[in-house]
C-alpha cells in the first residue's frame, strides 16, 4: 500500500488528538473530491507500518487513529490497513480508530467479506459515504456533505442497524 | 548635482557648505584653522562625487570624515564627528519624516509596533508623536553612555522605553478587595463599597481603566473569582428582600441562608420556602451574567490611555470553589462562550484558568465540571488559557485549602506572561505587585559577534549557520561558548544596572503622579501620603530581564537550534540557565526582585534581525527570516509535535521565573473537539510547565455568523459574503485584524505551521 500522507496528531478528523494515515488510491472518483492526487494507486511513499507504529508510540497526546485517503477499504488496500489495525490494538488497546470511507455501511455488510467483516470488528467509527458537492454543507461535523453518516461501529453490529454517533 | 538633505529636501550642492563644516570642527582643536586643508578637502569630495546625480547629506559627511582620518589632521576628524553628532541631536530631523508617517496614517513599523493599538485615532497620534520624541530624549539624556551605546548597537532593547521620563511602572495585579470593600477616589467622583455584583464588576473594569492610565503596561485581577463572589451573596440577600416587598411577607430568616449551588431551575412545581429561594437564585443567576457581559463588554469597548487603547486586562480564576465563586466562574465561561455582540469572540479580558490538582483539575475536584466548561470555552473563544499551579514553582507551602484568603498565595499571571510572585521584601504573591520594567538582550547578536571572534581566535573559517557544525572543532566549541558565555554576562551586567538606574529614576516619583495606583492598589501604597516618594514601595515590583531568540543565536553558536539537537538543547539551558543565575546575583547586589523573562516581543521581533542582517548578513537560519524567535520558543516553522515541544520548551519555565509561555498551533477547529484543549493541560502537568495555552484562527463571516479555522477565509461557504473577521493571537494577546500587525509578525504567522501539511483530512 502506498500512503498519500500521515498526520502525526491532528484535532479535525475526529473526537480527540488522533494520528491520521492517508493511504493511497480511489476507486470512486468522487466530483471536487479534496485529495485529488490521493485518488492514484501509485501517489506518495510506501507503506511502513513500523515507522508509523513508531511514531504513534513516541506520542502521549493522540489518543486514537483515523485511517483516512484514498480509500482505505478498497480491496488493493484493505489487507494492509487490516493488518495496521490488528497490530495497533495490541500494542494500544485503549485507543479507538476512526475511518473514512467512500463505501456505504451498507455495501460494505453486503460484501460478505472475511478481511472487510475483521476489520470492521477493528473499527469503533465510520465516516460512510461517497462525498456529493450538492449536499455540501460546512456546518456538519467531521463529514464534508450531508448523505455522510458518522457512524458507531459497535453498535450498528450488535444491534444490526445504523446507529450514528451523537454529538 | 542635488543634495538630499535630512529633512527630505533636494538642495544644490555646494562646495562652500564643506569648507564652512570643517573649518568650524578646525576651530575646536588646538591646531586651528587650517582654510588651505579644508578647501583641498571639499574639493576632493566634490571630485569624488562628480558624475553622480544626486548624493545624501550623510554620504558627503561620511567622506569628509575618510579625508580628514587619512590627512595629517586628525584630530579634525574626532572634532567633525564629534560636531556632527551634537548637530544630529538639535536637528532630530527624523522626527519630521516620523511625524509625517504618524499624519498618513502609513502602516509601517512605526505606527503598527503594537497590534491593539489604533494610532490612526487623534488620541492614538497624539500619543505616537509624543512617544517618538521621548525616545531619543531618553537616549540622549537619561541613560549612561555604556547603556546608550548598547541600545544603539543593538545588544539590548528597553521595552516602553517612550514612558521611561514618566516614571510610569509596568503592570499591576488589582487586590480588587480592597477597592471594593472600602470604594476610592478617581477623576472627578468618589466611590462608595460595592453592594451588588453590577457595581462590583463595574468597580474591576473602573480599576483596570483608571490605573492603566498611569502604567505603561497590562492591568489583571489575580483571583476575580474570590474578589467578586461576597457580591454575588449580596445580591441574592437584596432578591430575597425585594420579594418580601413584593409579596408582603417577612423573609428575613434567610438572608443567612446559605444556596448550595447557584444554579437557574423552573420554579414550576416549587412552594414555600423553597420558592422564594430559587426566585432569588434564578434572579441572581440572571443578574450574575448580565454583569459578567457588561464586565467583558465594558473592557472591549472602553478606550483608555489616552483614548486610543483598551486596556491590556487580565482575569485569572478557576480556584474559588464557594457557591459564590462558582457562580461567578461558570457565568464569566457562558458569557465568553457565548460571545460579545451577535456572537463574537471578544478580545479582552485575557482569561486565565488557574489549574491546581484537588480543586479543579482532577475527577472528582470541586471545580471539575468548571475546568471542563473551561477548556470547551478555549476550544471555541481562545480563552481562558492555563496557569499550572502544581508546577513546582508556582506553588507556595503557605497555601492551605481552609484560608479564606488562599488566594493570596496562588500564582497569577499577566496574560501576556508576564509572571510575578517571588519577593525578597515581603510575601511571595502576585496580588498588589508586578514589574517595573524590563529589558531585551539580543542573543543572536552576541552569538553571531562571538562566533566572529572565535573563528579569529582559532584560525577557522566558514560560513556561519545553520549546516555550519560540520566544520567546527571542539576547541572552536569550546572557545565561541566561553567568549559567548562572557558576552552575556557582559551585556547581562549592563542590563541590570540600566534597569537599577530606571528603577532609580522611578524612585523619584511621588505618590500622587499615580492617584490611584498609590493610593492603596499597589502593595505598601496605603501607607503613603500623596507626596511622599513612592521608594519604599517600589521594591515589592520586579525588574525584568529578557532574551530573544534563542534559537537562532543555538543555530549561530553551534549551527543548530535547540529543536534541532540535543546538544543544542543542553547549550540553550546552560545559556538561560546562566542567565538565571546571574539575575540571583543581581538581586543580591542591589537587593531587588531581578527575574529572567522569556520576551513577548511584538516591536521587536524585527528590529534585532534587521540591525544584525545589516551588521553580518544573511546567515542560513539566524537572519534569514524578517523576525528572531520569540525567547526560548520552538521556531514556528519547525516540524514537530506537541509533546516535542513541550519537552524542550517545558525546563525553560522553571528558569524564566520573570514570565513563560506554551502555545500549540492547533490544525482546525477545537470547537468540535475540546477534549483535545484538556489534552493540552495535561502536557503543562507532565512536563511541570507555568503557562500555556493553544493557538488556533476562528474566521467570521460578519454577514450571517458562520464560523470555522480558516486562516484564508475570505468568502463565506454559507452565504457567499466575503466580509469576513479573521482572529488570531499575537504574543499572548489576540488580534482582530492582521492589518494592525507588523511586518515582522506577519512574517511570522505566515510561518505558522500547524504540521499537517499537504494531504488535507476532513
């Protein structure tokens, strides 16, 4: 996986100081999207769990991390940042991870996909949804228009509906 | 060929005006006049200047001064200079080109040296021009020459250096009490005690307005939480009272009735006894924020000194844990959350929260649910920012949670940093002191002067700056530290005795030229009459000696900054730390409170780096950049986290007892997210940090109110106007407008990084 860009500790991608990775690669082409170049398989450095693992160890002040792109959930992607959560929930067990995506909850469950389901058990919050400039709206909370659903992982599987998050 | 002459007028050259010079400068030596000399003289300079279209006065003086060094004469030479600076004293012909900027209303350096001043006002150029001519009123006549020629050659900077013939003090932390238990006296009217909070809090802005006047500096109440609490008690017992008129029934036996909580709730439901209580608390309540809004109303919209300025005020509080006080905590926080006007952030007072473990900062403290409160308020109004009681130095054993009065031994500070609270002459507290003035030392001056030497010294040469490590010896180390080291102690020396000298000065005053300052406000005061000297007062205040730039005279020494290395971090605190020590020396010799201060420097963050570029030229991360780094701060422009920051930043506070500052950039908008302000705290308690808070932008759209953290906002996504407000902090205070700012400083903030560049998240 290549990565697009990592924030060593930011307040803007969700609740709290949180490292956020940016990995590389889009499949949804999304019109005015805010990382154009970040759309491209082969944009930005490779990968390196180790040093970013570093680096989020090195940081008392984060408290979670946000997986973030490009699209992390795609297929070319997903096994990378499985294996990146999987290791960050050993070595962090309190932290929480935040991802964004331009897949629906909804498509996601309907992959009935091994890799996807694992790392949704990994994921306590999701930004769902394709951005659509028409439902643009600068007021919302973490999500650039209105059909994004800010979403509790947890609770959306253990009572098998969408749950959104309350601010 | 044309003459430009000081005073910005084109003239015709004319040889006879050199001979006139040099036979007058002649006449004051021994030797006489020699008219041969002079004319041969004014003819070479005429030679030399043929052909050019036009020449300075300052050029043709700088010639005739080579001539008469190189000719058999020169004792000439010293008499010509020596003529020509008393020449230059009586024209002061840079006052006209001064005054004319001031007229303009030019935004240059001069007249944007502080970002909260409006000196395009009457009262605002009244009050440059006069600061512009004392200036070199002082130079010439009231500081000694060692001084003088330090302060011309740019080893140190005297701050507010215009009000040192007033004799003016700096600041103040207002003992509120007693003003409001016993009223005061100023201008044309007298005040009795305070019976209510509206009076109350009108009597605090009144004390702030009326003794800024007669300071040079910020106004702040160390503990306006215990000061306007009894108020808030004397407001409910006056509802209480108003009820019984109202309702015909003798409620007397609560007046002593003690609410467990202010706190507005639907009287719906309640009867009796209970009734009349939470009538009287819901109406006390009310009354309570409505007196917290016009206090910050009041101290934004009031202009004093002079009419041009809103005072530079202060409040710190957060550690009165009384009903009363929590009253006054939580409806200042609601008020400054909600905003001034149609919801905007206000720029005064400066708040400061006062964090201590067990009263307010732990689960479970009695002011915990405030401190929350407190830190959602910073993360969407800047304010308040955080004085860390726990840290070791901010502490005083004298503290006890039963006192009453234990706020007397809480360390407060000016919200600009300014900290005072050690004393040799009495209590250390902050309440009735501050400082007296204070002093800059250019570090990276001294740096640049001391590698110079010691590249002499060793036989070395190379470029200095940064990348210049590589070629260095551990003997040139060792040699540019020691004669660094000496240069400081040097100018260190110097600073000390101008500053005794300003205090000297200041001894002079009597009491009545501050009415209300002496009168009791300033600690010792109420013991003198209004023509008594105020000396024996004057000790309880701190002279201050500051420093700039540290990291670039790191990067100067050793080629790195302290951010950069850690060898660099260890020079920079024996650097300090040295400073420390020697301002403990100070102290003893003229038995005063000396404290290192690390500079809030607006004026000046330019004028060092433009005097040394002069001086030695660009060097690669000492005088690249149009501005030296505040004091002992992490470049702006460096990368790194919080927590690195704090690392290196946090063991210069406990040196910098004189005053310190912590800032975070935060890289969008903490409204949404206020735990990450908390998270901020927290480092100030790991790292036993003094002071500290976050620095982020709030643009408004002034059309429909639509907020966010957009630096380069200028149309609103809502609305599509592009009357936009953009608000951001500039050494401590904020600034509604970049237009007020310096050149320096906008340099700076265009320097600004948040650390997450490039990719841009949500």
């Amino acid at each position: 996986m290549k990565m697009a860009g990592f924030y060593d500790e930011s307040i803007s991608n969700g609740l709290g100081w949180r490292a956020v990775l940016f990995c590389s690669g889009c499949p949804h082409h999304c019109p005015n999207c805010q990382n154009l170049e970040a759309q491209d398989f082969n944009y930005g450095q490779d990968f390196n769990e180790d040093e970013i693992m570093k680096k989020i160890n090195d940081n008392s002040i984060i408290k979670g991390v946000t997986l973030s792109g490009g699209e992390p959930l795609c297929p070319q992607n997903i096994k990378d940042e499985l294996h990146f959560v999987k290791r960050l929930k050993k070595e962090k067990p309190n932290f929480n991870v935040w991802c964004y995506t331009g897949y629906t909850y909804e498509e996601l469950k309907a992959r009935n996909d091994e890799t996807t389901n694992e790392l949704l058990d990994n994921i306590d919050v999701l930004v769902d949804g394709r951005f659509v400039e028409a439902k643009k709206d600068p007021d919302l909370m973490f999500r650039g228009s209105s059909n994004q659903r800010v979403l509790d992982v947890k609770e959306c599987l253990k009572e098998n509906k969408i749950v959104e998050v309350k601010f | 060929m044309q003459v430009i002459k000081r005073d910005g007028r084109v003239v015709d050259f004319n040889k006879e005006r050199i001979v006139k010079a040099i036979t007058l400068a002649m006449a004051q030596t021994q030797g006489g006049v020699d008219i041969d000399l002079a004319n041969k003289i004014a003819g070479e300079v005429e030679k030399q200047l043929e052909g050019k279209g036009q020449t300075s006065v300052y050029e043709i003086q700088d010639l005739v001064e080579n001539k008469l060094m190189g000719s058999s004469r020169k004792e000439v030479a010293k008499s010509y200079i020596t003529y020509r600076y008393n020449r230059d004293i009586a024209r002061k012909s840079k006052t006209k080109e001064v005054f004319l900027d001031i007229i303009g209303a030019k935004a240059n350096d001069i007249t944007r040296e502080n970002a909260n001043m409006n000196a395009d006002t009457p009262a605002g150029m009244m009050m440059k021009f006069a600061s512009e001519t004392t200036k070199p009123f002082v130079d010439d006549f009231l500081l000694s020459p060692d001084v003088r020629q330090a302060v011309k050659d740019g080893y140190i900077h005297i701050h507010d250096k215009d009000y040192y013939p007033t004799k003016s003090l700096t600041c103040l932390q207002h003992p509120l009490d007693r003003i409001l238990e016993n009223g005061f006296r100023a201008g044309h009217g007298s005040s009795r005690p305070a019976k209510r909070i509206e009076t109350a809090s009108i009597i605090g802005c009144i004390s702030m307005e009326t003794v800024q006047n007669e300071m040079h500096g910020g106004q702040a109440i160390p503990a306006f939480d215990f000061y306007l609490a009894p108020y808030v008690k004397k407001t409910f017992i006056e509802e209480i009272k108003k009820e019984e008129e109202l309702l015909d029934k003798d409620l007397s036996n609560l007046y002593n009735y003690s609410p467990k909580e202010y706190i507005k709730k639907e009287l719906k439901g309640l009867t009796g006894e209970e009734r009349d209580v939470q009538a009287a608390i819901n109406n006390t309540v009310n009354r309570v924020h409505q007196a917290m809004e016009a206090f910050i109303h009041n101290m934004n919209t009031i202009h004093s000194r002079g009419g041009n300025q809103v005072v530079f005020s202060s409040i710190n509080y957060g550690t009165d844990i009384s009903p009363e006080g929590r009253c006054i905590i939580r409806e200042m926080l609601e008020s400054t959350y909600e905003g001034v006007g149609n919801g905007e952030t206000a720029i005064f007072p400066i708040q400061i929260w006062k964090k201590k473990r067990g009263v307010n900062y732990l689960p479970g403290d009695p002011n915990y649910d405030l401190y929350k409160f407190a830190c959602k308020v910073t993360a969407k109004r800047f304010f308040p920012n955080f004085i860390n009681l726990d840290a070791t130095f901010n502490q005083n054993e004298k503290w006890n949670k039963d006192d009453p009065h234990r706020y007397y031994y809480e360390c407060a500070t000016m919200g600009c940093r300014t900290r005072v609270f050690e004393n040799r002459h009495g209590e250390k507290t902050s309440v009735g002191r501050g400082n007296l003035s204070f002093t800059t030392l250019n570090l990276p001056g001294l740096a640049i002067e001391s590698a110079l030497e010691a590249q002499e010294k060793t036989g070395l040469k190379f470029e200095l700056g940064r990348g210049s490590e590589e070629k260095m010896t551990d003997k040139y180390k060792k040699t540019v530290k020691k004669i660094f080291m000496d240069k400081l102690e040097e100018y260190a020396n110097i600073t000390a005795k101008q500053l005794y000298e300003r205090y000297r000065f200041q001894c002079t005053a009597i009491a009545k030229q501050f009415p209300l300052l002496m009168a009791g406000m300033w600690a010792g005061s109420e013991k003198l009459g209004p023509n008594d000297s105020v000396e024996p007062v004057l000790k309880q205040g701190t002279l201050g000696i500051g420093f700039i730039g540290l990291a670039e005279a790191l990067t100067a020494l050793i080629g790195k900054n302290h951010a950069e290395s850690d060898e660099a971090q260890k020079l920079g605190l024996e650097i300090v730390g040295k400073l420390k020590e020697l301002v403990g020396e100070f102290s003893d010799k003229y038995d005063l409170n000396y404290s290192v201060l690390a500079t809030p420097a607006e004026g000046l963050s330019g004028r060092f780096t433009k005097i040394d570029r002069k001086k030695y030229g660009t060097i690669l991360g000492v005088t690249d950049r149009e501005y030296y780094t505040n004091s002992n701060h992490v470049p702006v422009w460096i990368k790194c986290t919080a927590e690195q920051k704090a690392k290196i930043e946090a063991p210069y506070h406990d040196l910098t007892r004189g005053g310190h500052i912590f800032y975070i950039e935060l890289d969008g908008d903490a409204t949404r997210n206020p735990e990450t302000i908390e998270a901020v705290v927290d480092l100030m308690d790991k790292y036993n940090m003094g002071y500290g808070s976050v620095n982020h932008t709030r643009s408004r759209c002034m059309n429909c109110g639509f907020e966010n953290s957009d630096a380069n906002l200028h149309k609103c996504p809502k609305c599509g106007s592009e009357e936009i407000d953009t608000i951001q902090r500039i050494t401590g205070y904020l600034v509604g407008t970049t237009k007020r700012w310096n050149s320096a400083k906008l340099a700076e903030l265009n320097d600004r990084v948040t650390h997450n560049t490039g990719i841009k998240g949500a």
